[in-house]
C-alpha cells in the first residue's frame, strides 16, 4: 500500500479529507498538494509571533511560488510543482491565497466593512475554488462562477462557526453594516460577541451565505455530475454546519459545531450514488 504524502497526511485532520478522497489519484493528491500549501500560509496568518517576521515569512512563499512556476522549485514544493504543470494551475491563485493571509498579518481584522470582507473572502477562499476546479475539470467559466460564489458561502459560514475562535485572535469578520442595522456600534470582538443583537447581525451573515450556497447549487446542477460530486460534497457539509448554526442560536456559551462523521458519510454516500 502507498503510503500517504505529507499533505495528504495535513489533510487527513480535517472534514475536506472524506470529500477529496473520492477523487481519481491524480486529482485527489492535487488537491491535498493545495490543501497544504493554504493550510501552512494560514497558520502563518494565524501565528501569534511578530507581524513582521509573519510578513517575511509570507514573501517567502510567493518567492517560493515563483521559483515553481520558473521550473526550479524548492523540495517542500516538489509536489505541489507537479499539481501545477498537470492541471494548468494560475500562479495568480495562489498569490491571492497569500495576499488574504497577509490582510490577518498586517492588522487583525475588526468588522470589516462590506467590501474589505467581499476582498478577504475572495483570497482565501475563492482563490482556493479557482484552483480546485481546475483539478476538478470543469469548464472555464462555469468553474469560476462556482468558486466564486462556493468560496463565498464556506467561508462566511466558516466565520459564524468560528466567532469564538477568531475573538481569542483579536479578530472579528462580521461586516461592519450588519453589526450597525442591529444597533452594534463597537468593533471590539470580546464586546461584541456578548451583545444581545449579536443573533440579528449573525442572521444578516447567514442570508449571505444561504444565497451563495443557492448560487453554486444551480451551477453544480447545470454542470456533469463528475466534475461537481466532491464541491457538492463540501457545500452539502458546508450547509448542514449552516443549519446546526442557526438552530444553536448565538447566544452564549456558544457551544462547538462539528459534523458527525456518521453524517458526513451519509453525504458522501448520497453523491456517489
């Protein structure tokens, strides 16, 4: 038996490993090579070291990335280096990727306005989609319209699923006009994470997410079925984070939603078969 590589290993801790493991082997080690690059980057972002060595640490890897894209890249790149020249992969994703790690660095991010997190979500998470359908092969422009409106919808659950976790950081990505329609007036994520209209500026967060999620739905089902099980795979996941969110409240204590695995299994099943 192959043993598994080191990504796919980085990737074997998260949900994303059940969803890409259906794929063909080329594809699904791809994805595991991009998997690892966005999940070291971000523990970069996520570092609580000095800003500026963060910073340095970043460029490296966009001097790394361009060393791989001139054909010499560094060992920890090999992998990776081959993912690109087998599915055409655009050195302009993944200069995104680090570009949206880089905004965490600069400034912990507070109530972004609508903008600014329309900008983050595009480099962390619609960056990542970009590469991905290419691994996927999906057609051009049906590809990009997925990743822009799937990487949307994850991660603005992935911010309703994570307030507690980014608020420890210093962090808070709820945009700026839905804290003000409730009447939330401060950006300081401790306060705002206990204020009372905290469940009515979550709700406005979480419309945006379900309408992204309708988006990349009508898109998955106008597309093969091959191309699209394992994006399907992570927004039906994706999804039912959403709902368990939403019927946990946003109250605190605010307790952790995790996917049953049973119920993840059921997920992959149903877009097998």
């Amino acid at each position: 038996m192959k043993k598994p590589s080191s990504a796919a290993q980085t990737a074997s801790r998260s949900s994303f490993y059940t969803g890409m493991r259906i794929l063909p082997r080329a594809q699904r080690e791809a994805m595991f090579e991009i998997y690892s690059f966005c999940r070291t980057v971000d523990d970069i972002a996520d570092d609580r070291g000095p800003r500026e060595a963060r910073r340095r640490q970043l460029q490296q890897w966009r001097s790394d990335i361009d060393a791989a894209y001139r054909g010499s890249p560094p060992l920890r790149l090999n992998g990776l280096a081959q993912a690109v020249r087998q599915f055409d992969l655009q050195r302009e994703d993944f200069m995104a990727v680090i570009d949206g790690m880089e905004m965490d660095v600069v400034a912990d991010i507070r109530a972004p306005d609508r903008a600014t997190l329309d900008l983050y979500c595009d480099r962390v998470a619609c960056a990542v989609g970009r590469l991905s359908v290419r691994v996927f092969g999906m057609e051009h422009a049906a590809g990009r319209a997925l990743a822009h409106h799937l990487g949307r919808a994850l991660q603005l659950t992935n911010i309703l699923r994570d307030l507690d976790e980014d608020a420890a950081l210093g962090r808070l990505y709820l945009p700026r006009e839905a804290l003000s329609a409730t009447g939330i007036a401060i950006t300081d994520p401790t306060a705002v994470l206990a204020s009372p209209a905290l469940g009515e500026a979550c709700a406005a967060v979480a419309a945006l997410a379900k309408e992204a999620f309708r988006e990349a739905e009508a898109i998955m089902a106008a597309s093969p079925r091959r191309v699209v099980r394992a994006p399907r795979i992570m927004g039906a996941a994706y999804r039912a984070i959403l709902a368990a969110l939403l019927a946990r409240g946003f109250a605190p204590p605010r307790a952790p939603i995790r996917l049953p695995r049973a119920r993840l299994l059921f997920i992959v099943l149903r877009n097998l078969f």
